[in-house]
C-alpha cells in the first residue's frame, strides 16, 4: 500500500504518485524520541528529501526537535540546504508552546532554522496535551506526513493514528507493524 520506489525515485502511495504542481509542497515529521539503528534510517530520510526536492518547487519541511528522528530529519534538511545554496525549502521549527532553551538560545535558532513557529492553538493547553495538538495542527497543513514509527503506543503513534484517520499522505519510514 506504501511504497518508495528507489531505482525510480518515485514516492507512492496505493497507486497514487506524491508530486503535485502546487508552488509550495508541505511535509511533517514525527517519530520515536529513540532510534536504534540510524545506518539503516538515515539514508531512507536522505533519499526522500532529496526526491521531493527534486520534483517540487519548493518544500517547506515542518520539524519538531523532540528526539532522534527529528534531529536525524533536520540535519539531513541542513546538509541539502548547504550542499546545493538553494532556496527551494524551508526547514521551519514548529513548538507546541515556548520554551526556556528558545528564548535563551534564540539568536542561534533564528539562524539555523527558516522559520520558527509556536502553535497557537496549543500554546495554552497543558504540556502533555500540547505536543498532540501541535502534531494535528502540523498534520493539518501537511500535503505528506513521514513517520518512523516501530511500535503501537507513544506521541508518534497516536499522530501516525490521526493521520490515518484524516485520510492524509502518509509514509513510515520505520514499518510498524501495526501500521495498515
């Protein structure tokens, strides 16, 4: 049903391609705050960011900055960007509410990332419920969302559950098997 097509550089899903002629296309992360084996991810989130870039005019990759997927996600965004001194992506931060390291830190994430966005409609809402509705905000604006997700209970799965449940794209890196 999901399928990444290497040899051709194709992204599909059903029988679906995942390119559209929209002037900005917009992909989300999310996934384990653990990864146990980034050899085997790593060049998965590559391939894939350098296909969108190459079929897109411009991506604007949403990130959170909550663990090792996200920072795996980030880091191979950056190298892209620095790589090709193109501006056909945007690496935007988004927070479910601000926090003491943005503020003290601000300057140097201002410089690292494009963008910075706090979600207004969770900025107020207890912490733990928080990061779910910054994660269906972002699934909300997002023509593709990527997961690594290996296992049934956590953040990342119950966001992997509401895009599925939304009818979005969606593509798991991390082939959970509970993953339909």
């Amino acid at each position: 049903m999901y399928m990444y097509n290497e040899a051709k550089s194709l992204l599909h899903i059903g029988g679906e391609t995942l390119f559209s002629s929209e002037p900005i296309y917009t992909v989300s992360f999310f996934g384990h705050r653990v990864i146990s084996d980034f050899s085997s991810v790593e060049p998965k989130v590559e391939q894939l960011i350098s296909t969108l870039l190459t079929h897109h005019q411009h991506v604007d990759f949403l990130v959170g900055r909550n663990g090792d997927f996200d920072l795996m996600v980030t880091a191979a965004i950056k190298r892209w960007q620095t790589q090709t001194h193109s501006d056909a992506c945007s690496l935007i931060w988004i927070l479910p509410y601000p926090t003491a390291e943005l503020q003290a830190h601000l300057p140097d994430f201002k410089t690292y990332y494009d963008d910075i966005e706090v979600c207004q409609a969770a900025a107020h809402a207890h912490p733990k419920q928080a990061f779910q509705i910054r994660n269906r905000e972002m699934v909300e604006r997002s023509d593709l969302v990527v997961f690594y997700v290996t296992h049934s209970h956590g953040g990342a799965y119950q966001t992997l559950r509401y895009t599925q449940m939304k009818n979005r794209r969606l593509l798991n890196l991390g082939l959970c098997p509970y993953h339909r």
